[in-house]
C-alpha cells in the first residue's frame, strides 16, 4: 500500500508562518520603540530582526537538546533563557540598521516584546495557550487531511500512515471537578471540547464515587496504583514512623508510594506522568512529586517550552496578570457581599497564578511532545480548577473559567494528536469532587483544633489550625527537586507544612481535610477506645457532637467503630442505631465509607465529619470554602468521560443513591488497566 507522507510545506504551514513573523515583528517594534538604548533604521530593519529571532529557535533547538540530554529541567531552563537572550543579542547587534547599547536593552527588549505580545493575544480574543506549542500544533494540522493506514490492531495508524502500533491512551484528570459541575459548564457552554465528544456521541459522561477520604492523595494514588489503604486523610499522623506525614511533600509522597507500588502501576509499560503525585510506576516522570528526589525529568524535553523566543517570558508575564485578576476577584466577592467565603490574600494569588498560567502552559507542552513521540500512555493532573474552586468557591465565576481554560488545552491537545505517529484516545477522569460551605471556625467562632484542645481543656499551641497546604505541592516538588537538605531528609521546603519535622510529643494531633476532621493522641502508642477517651478527656466527643459544624464523630467502641451524634449512635460494623440515625442525609455509602476508613491503619483515634446544611453544604475544618475530604455535597461524585467503544461492564457498578456507579478510585483503575489491556497496550490482568 502506498504511503502517504506530509508535504514538506503547506499553506497552513506559510500562513501560521507569516502570523507568528507579523506578531514577533509588532512585539519587537513596540519594544524598540520603548527602549532608549536600541535604535533602528526603517521598519524592515524590525521585520528582519523578529525573521532572525524565529530561525534562531528552529537552528538552536536540536543543539540545546542534545546539550540538555544530560541534565534536568534547570539545566534546560538555564539553557533556554541563555538562547533566547544570545538570539535577541545577535539581532539587535549584528543586523545592519539595528543598534543597541548594552546587555540591559537587550534583556529589557526581550521583557517588552513579550508582554506586548502577550497582551496582542489577549485582545484578538485568543485566550489559550496554543502560542505555547505553535509549531507542533501547525504539523498537527498539516498532517490531519492525510489518510490513515488501517493498523493491525484494526484501529487506525498515525497522520504519516508509517506506525501502525495500537492507539495510545492520554488520561487527563481534571482535580476536584464533581460531576455535577462538569453538568452546570457543559449547560453554560463552558467545555465546548467535551460537548462537542459527548454531541457527537464519541465519549460517553458518568460518574464515579470517590470513597472516604476523598482526598487528592487517596484518589490519586487509587487511579495510578490501584490502592488506596496507605492513606487516611490528606496528612496524619503515623504512630509507627512517629511523626505527620504531609502527602504533598516529596519525601512522604515517595514513602506512600513504595508502600503502596507493585511496579505495575497503570502507566508501567511505557507511560509517561506529568504533574501527577504519584508515578503509576512510569518509566519517564515529568513533574511529579514522589519522584521530586530523581529530578524534575529529562531536561531535553522542557527545551521547547524554556528555548521557543518570547514563551516562557509570556507565560511569566501571564503569571502576574493572573495573580492582579485573583486580587481584583477576591476584592470583588467581598464588595458584592459574597457568602460564604474566605480571605483570598497572602501567598494564595501567587500560587493560583503560577498554578493556572505557568505550569499549565508547561503542562500543555510536556503533554504535546509526548504525543507527538508516540508514547503509549500519557497521564496528566491539571490542578488549576481544584486551586481556585477551594477559595472561590466550587461554582464561583472564576472556578467555571477555570475549567473553561482546561477544556481549551483538551482541546489543544486533542488537534495535536490528529497529527502524532499513532492514534489516541482520551479519557477525562477527576479524583473527587468539592462542596461549598462556610469553615467550621467562621460556623463555631474558633478553629477545629483549638476547639478541640479546649474540650481537653489543654493549651492550644500558637498556629495550631493549619492553611490550606494542597497548592503548595507543585513548588515543593520544583524546590524538593533542586535542593536537598544537609541530612538528606529531603524536608518540606515551603507553605503551612514546612515544620511538620517538629520535634516533641504534644498530647494531641488535630488535622482538618476538608469537611473530614481526625484527632490523634500522639503520647499513646495505640488507638484509644471509646471508654478510654471520656474517662481522660469526658468533655471532648459530647462537645464535639454538640456544635452547629459537627454532624457526628466516629469513636472506637468495644464491637468496632461507632458514629456518635448528637441524638443517636450507628454502630458501623452491625448497622444497629440508637436513637436518631446520624448518618441520615449522608447517603447510601456513608457506613460502608467510614466503616473502612476507620478501620485503616493510620486512622484517627476519632474521626469527624461536618453537618450538612441546605444544598449540601458543608464545614470544612480547614480556612477553604470549597473542600472535599469527607461527605456532603458533590464532592464524593467524581466524573469519568470515556470513549464510548470502551464500555464500564454493569458487573463492575454498585448501587449508590439510585445510580449505577463505579466505587472507589481502585475501580476506576482496574478498569483504566482492563481498557488499555484491550487496546494492546499492556498485558491482561
């Protein structure tokens, strides 16, 4: 059969050309124009200065990934920035009718292009980051006419008709989107991608139920590992290692996943993980925080994001525009009287900008390359709804903008792969969802641990309520990646759990994740039972169950745990209940859910989940008015949206109020193993 092969140039290919010559040449006029020290002859001096800047990126590429080859991404990124300054300097100092004066104009010239370029593309009304992979989206599209050889597989080979390997799988998971919201943005017209799948009948929409905790780190570790056991909340304190364990901190996250890895993870033959927390067992890692002590990943694959003239200058001139719309949003809700909401200052505008422009705009990057290399599974987190949904609030404007940018990167990545050597599906799956709610501190006037070091009548320690630490991961892996302490711990670097190493035993350890509260006795080396704690501290659970944010607190009794409320109790393990049922409102698997969460090994001497009020609404123990950890609300009702020609068999599903559902994150990853076993990509199971 003949093969078919992409023309060497296209019209696409000149026009896409000609755009990205026309913008560079505006970039750099206004930028010359700015700048005392750089002077030119005519206006063709700029449009030959910004052709030089483009064919010194596609000259300096080749060469500085094989310089990168040996290194990591800082090396690539010391590389890049270098080749983007030498190329600016070559122009502005070599061409005839140019002039500059010194390295500082050169610097300032680069600085200026970019942001007028970024605010060019801001005011045409192209608001994703295609910019960002430009030219491996212009070969997408070059190669997207041609048609494809029929693989042996019986799928369909790549754009060039050449590999004929099966179809690859890319698995995005989308943090802390509920089901539900995915419904309210596909409504709103918000993830055009995903409607347009779902339209056309291509994908199919379902839910899934993440179990107690729902917690990034459970779920996630669920999806890629196919376990969730090691993990009981978002930090805990573990009696055997004697110390908290913090999940988005590299060293611990590295220690989860050696106790919970069989090296058979979902991304083991041949995977690729990007800016997941745990690995899946992938051969190639690319941001990902178990693996932060091995490097960020191989530096020749971030060259293209660091090297391409003006990108990774855009994308920090996009950080600090996002950081002034997060301060200008925040202001906002307060003015019009928003409620419930919490305090949106500090370090939070930064980290949701770095969140939702730079690494974003990496992630869309290390992405397409991999597509474009063929690799057989890519899996990738996108935290950037999760962040902003947890401050604004899980259907606030911002947060829905947020999935708005995500379904355009889907989509992004979508086109490029029309053009990669081998076909690929994709699978869009969230690891729980959030509700919305006042804190427990702005519901009871105190937060969640000195509440409860009040009913021991014991001294609350300074700062013992602890901030959000979930949006400090991405930096902590960066910083973890790049600096080693002394002793080789490998410590938390930066955000409210850098001193969990604190030495010392308090009599009490009070953790809040989300709505789902648990209180360790640090002092003992076993699980207080239910007998023990009220003869020590009598007022402790009757206080805790009496609060308005407080719906029931689990204890161990003499048969097993038991979810004590305020008019009744449920035994967990017999299901017999006392007085008024204090599960009532919390769904058809709230017993099953905290019966096993309960039982783990590094469980909560007690444990805690928060009233549920109109709507669903929830308290979280922690300063977030968007949470997710326990139950209520839509958080424990996570989406899946999957090819339609790879079916979830009923067998499979479990009632839960009224739906047919798959249970657990181990579920949804048995099931991700079983579809990529069928599509020839691993061995069955």
């Amino acid at each position: 059969m003949r093969r078919h092969r992409p023309p060497l140039v296209t019209v696409a290919d000149v026009r896409g050309a000609l755009w990205s010559l026309v913008s560079t040449a505006a970039g750099l006029g206004v930028a010359i124009a700015v700048v005392d020290g750089v002077r030119v002859a005519s206006p063709w001096d700029v449009l030959l200065a910004a052709l030089v800047v483009g064919l010194g990126d596609a000259l300096l590429r080749a060469p500085l990934r094989r310089l990168a080859r040996g290194g990591g991404a800082v090396v690539a990124l010391l590389l890049g920035l270098a080749a983007q300054v030498a190329v600016v300097w070559a122009a502005l100092t070599f061409l005839p009718g140019v002039t500059s004066g010194s390295w500082a104009d050169v610097l300032a010239v680069l600085l200026v292009a970019a942001l007028v370029m970024a605010c060019g593309h801001w005011v045409v009304g192209a608001r994703d980051n295609a910019y960002v992979v430009g030219d491996l989206l212009r070969r997408a599209r070059r190669r997207a006419g041609l048609p494809r050889r029929v693989a042996r597989d019986g799928g369909e080979a790549g754009g060039d008709g050449v590999d004929d390997r099966p179809p690859g799988v890319l698995v995005v998971m989308l943090d802390g989107v509920a089901r539900p919201t995915l419904d309210h943005a596909l409504e709103a017209g918000l993830v055009p991608t995903m409607e347009r799948w779902l339209g056309s009948g291509s994908h199919r929409l379902e839910s899934w139920w993440a179990r107690v905790p729902c917690t990034t780190p459970a779920s996630t570790l669920g999806l890629l590992h196919g376990t969730t056991d090691a993990v009981p909340a978002f930090r805990w304190w573990s009696r055997r290692l004697g110390r908290l364990v913090v999940t988005n901190r590299p060293a611990d996250a590295a220690e989860v996943e050696r106790s919970a890895s069989d090296g058979r993870g979902l991304l083991a033959d041949g995977g690729v993980a990007v800016s997941t927390m745990f690995s899946g067992d992938a051969p190639t890692s690319l941001l990902v925080m178990s693996r932060a002590t091995e490097g960020l990943g191989p530096g020749q694959l971030f060259v293209r994001f660091f090297s391409s003239p003006f990108v990774l200058v855009r994308a920090v001139a996009g950080t600090v525009g996002e950081a002034l719309k997060e301060v200008y949003q925040g202001w906002q809700q307060v003015v019009r009287g928003v409620r419930p909401r919490v305090a949106r200052r500090g370090w939070y505008p930064v980290l949701r900008a770095v969140t939702n422009v730079l690494l974003r705009d990496l992630n869309t990057s290390l992405v397409a390359e991999q597509l474009v290399r063929g690799a057989p599974v890519v899996c990738v987190d996108l935290v950037d709804y999760d962040e902003i949904a947890h401050h604004a609030g899980p259907l606030r404007p911002e947060a829905l903008r947020a999935l708005e940018g995500l379904d355009r990167v889907v989509g992004l990545w979508e086109e490029i792969a029309r053009g990669a050597p081998r076909r690929y599906r994709t699978v869009v799956v969230s690891d729980h969802g959030q509700s919305l709610g006042a804190t427990f501190e702005q519901v009871v006037g105190r937060s969640f641990a000195d509440e409860v070091h009040r009913l021991m009548a014991i001294p609350a320690p300074a700062q013992a309520g602890r901030a959000d630490g979930e949006a400090w991961g991405p930096a902590n892996t960066a910083l973890h990646a790049l600096r080693r302490d002394d002793d080789g711990d490998g410590r938390l670097l930066v955000g409210p759990d850098r001193d969990t190493g604190r030495t010392g035993l308090p009599e009490v350890e009070v953790i809040g994740s989300g709505n789902l509260g648990m209180v360790w006795f640090r002092r003992e080396p076993r699980r207080l039972s239910a007998a023990e704690v009220e003869a020590r501290w009598p007022a402790l659970v009757p206080g805790l169950v009496e609060s308005p944010a407080v719906g029931f607190v689990v204890v161990h009794g003499a048969q097993g745990p038991v979810a004590r409320g305020r008019l009744g109790s449920h035994d967990l393990a017999t299901g017999r209940v006392t007085g008024r049922d204090p599960l009532v409102g919390y769904g058809s698997r709230a017993r099953a859910d905290l019966l096993r969460v309960a039982g783990l090994e590094d469980a909560g001497d007690l444990v805690v989940v928060s009233s549920i009020g109109p709507m669903g609404r929830v308290h979280a123990f922690e300063g977030l008015v968007g949470s997710h950890g326990g139950l209520g609300g839509a958080q424990s009702e996570a989406l899946l949206l999957h090819p339609a020609d790879l079916v979830v068999p009923d067998d499979e599903r479990e009632d839960v109020d009224g739906a047919r559902v798959l249970v657990g994150a181990e579920a949804v990853h048995r099931r991700l193993v079983a579809w990529l076993a069928a599509l020839g990509l691993r061995e069955a199971s």
